[in-house]
C-alpha cells in the first residue's frame, strides 16, 4: 500500500508502552461492559485496574490498537471482544482461555503480528508499524528512524510534529527493545513489555540497536500459519489469485516476512513446517530460481486463521 494512503497515528499511547498485566486487566473491562473512551469512568478504572489515569489512558489505546475489540455503541465508545479475543483471554461455554495472562510467548508473537500488520488500505502508520513495514535497515539508530519517517512522509496531505514523532519513537524502542546488560543487575526496564521477549530488536548501548534477520525459532509455527493466511487472505481480495511469490511473502509491506523479520532461509523453513500443518493446503515450490507459495482451498476467505492456533495451545497445555 502507498504510504500516502495510511492515517497517521503517532499519539494516543500517552508514552507508555504496553506492560505486563495490562492485556488481562483491560480484557475484564471489556467484558464487563466498560467505555474504553468515555472521561465518566476514568477514576471507576483507575480504581480497577491499579492504574494512574495516563495508564489508564495507554491501555484503553492499545486494546483497540491490537485490533482485539470492535465498536458496538459509537455514541457510548462501547465495546465488545473479538472471537479470537475471547478464545485467548477469557473462560466460558464450558472452555478455558488459551492463554488467559498471557503466559506463551506464542501469544506474544500473535499480538504482535496483530498490532503491526498493516493491511492493504486505510491503515493506521505509527512509528512501530513504520519499522516493521517500511524499514529496510538492520542497524537502528532513533536519528536514523526520525529522518526514514520524516522522508517517506514528504507526500502525505498530514503534518507529524517532531515532538510526536520523537516521543512515539521512544516508546516503540522502549517496547520491543531487548536489552543487553552489561552487569548482573537485574534491570525492571528490560521486562516492562512483553513484547522485549520477542527479540526483534536488540539494544547494544544508549543509541545503537540491532534488528537482524533471522529463522526466529521461537515463533510457533501455527502463529506463523495463522499470519500467514492472513496476508493471503488480503492478497487475494486484492488480486484475486492463491499464488503468491516467496519475495512478496519476505518482503511486501504487511508480509510475515517483514513483520516477524524472517530471514530467507527462515522463511523457507516455516513454509515447510505449514505444508505438513495445513496437511498440504498450503504448499510453495522452489522451481529453477522460481519460488511461489499456494493454496488448494476452494475460497480462502473463508478459511478462518484461528483454527490453526488450537494445536500450539493444546500441546503447550499439556
């Protein structure tokens, strides 16, 4: 998608990245009918959540940010949990929850593909989004990612503050940013947010970041399966086809390659391990240079990705 076309979102997280504890403690609010906008409930959640009212703030934002809830009541700024949502987070009709405080690094990975694909159009562009789709370095510096941003949005019809852009900056470094101490000391910054797990972008001192390509052995493949049909699911909306090339797998804007940060040998290996998940749907040939990814199913649109996450939760429950 063009750059130009996305509405930028570089605010509304009140600089704080997302915590531990923060996705449990806002999916109860949800569930018990709680605005995730209203200024009314402020203090009731504050209250509820242990939280001072910036934080209060951040969480309702990055709910809706991980696209984990939909809008029922506009008027209202009611919300409800998505499917998924709910087969993660909460208890009920006689089942548990996947992963109900978030426990499994898989959940993280699948939150993270989540709050970073950009879809094929009307996309929301943060600085985070603008790393893991746009961003073609692999070392990182915040001077380089404010002059990348600043650049590729010359064209765009909205103007970024440097002071938005600075702060957002911050706070994507903040939560993805795996750091490397250099003591035995054990540093609270370096757990704030889960998504340091993840290692996707590793700190080595106050200024200079590293975010390789890898084979990522820590993604589940039934993750990568669900993101994966996922982006065909939108390729193919947009192009009508089930073949898609590896290179547009590895690196299209909103591809697993780009957000996971799969390195090409990584990719080819996860696409062997959905060939034998997805008993053969799914499959990719390496053909005299050529490689392409297809599918087999009669519609994909109406293949639904989560039904290949119950195999990871039920062996990691065992």
């Amino acid at each position: 998608m063009s750059i130009e076309t996305t509405t930028l979102k570089f605010s509304g997280h009140q600089t704080f990245p997302i915590r531990y504890g923060w996705i449990y403690k806002i999916i109860q609010e949800v569930a018990n009918g709680e605005s995730l906008s209203s200024s009314s409930n402020v203090e009731k959640q504050m209250q509820s959540m242990g939280m001072g009212k910036n934080m209060v703030l951040s969480v309702r934002h990055w709910i809706r940010a991980l696209s984990l809830v939909t809008c029922v009541d506009n008027a209202k700024q009611l919300y409800k949990l998505t499917p998924l949502a709910e087969q993660l987070f909460t208890n009920g009709d006689g089942r548990a929850a996947y992963d109900e405080y978030l426990d499994k690094i898989g959940t993280t990975w699948l939150l993270h593909w989540l709050l970073q694909s950009m879809p094929s159009n009307n996309g929301e562009l943060n600085a985070a989004r603008f790393f893991f789709n746009y961003f073609n370095g692999i070392k990182v510096k915040k001077e380089v990612l404010v002059l990348e941003v600043n650049n590729a949005l010359t064209n765009h019809e909205k103007e970024l503050t440097e002071a938005t852009l600075s702060k957002d900056i911050d706070c994507f470094l903040q939560m993805y940013a795996h750091k490397s101490l250099q003591s035995n000391k054990v540093n609270e910054d370096s757990f704030a947010s889960p998504f340091t797990e993840l290692e996707l972008l590793k700190q080595e001192d106050s200024k200079n970041y590293l975010a390789e390509l890898t084979k990522r052995p820590t993604l589940p493949i039934e993750v990568f399966t669900f993101a994966l049909i996922d982006f065909m699911k939108r390729k193919q909306k947009d192009s009508n086809t089930s073949t898609l090339s590896f290179d547009s797998l590895l690196k299209d804007v909103g591809s697993p390659g780009r957000i996971f940060r799969l390195s090409s040998s990584g990719l080819s290996d996860k696409l062997d391990e959905v060939e034998a998940l997805t008993d053969g749907k799914i499959s990719w040939t390496d053909t005299q240079g050529l490689r392409q990814v297809q599918h087999s199913f009669s519609d994909i649109s109406d293949i639904i990705p989560e039904q290949y996450l119950k195999s990871y939760y039920i062996s990691e429950g065992k």
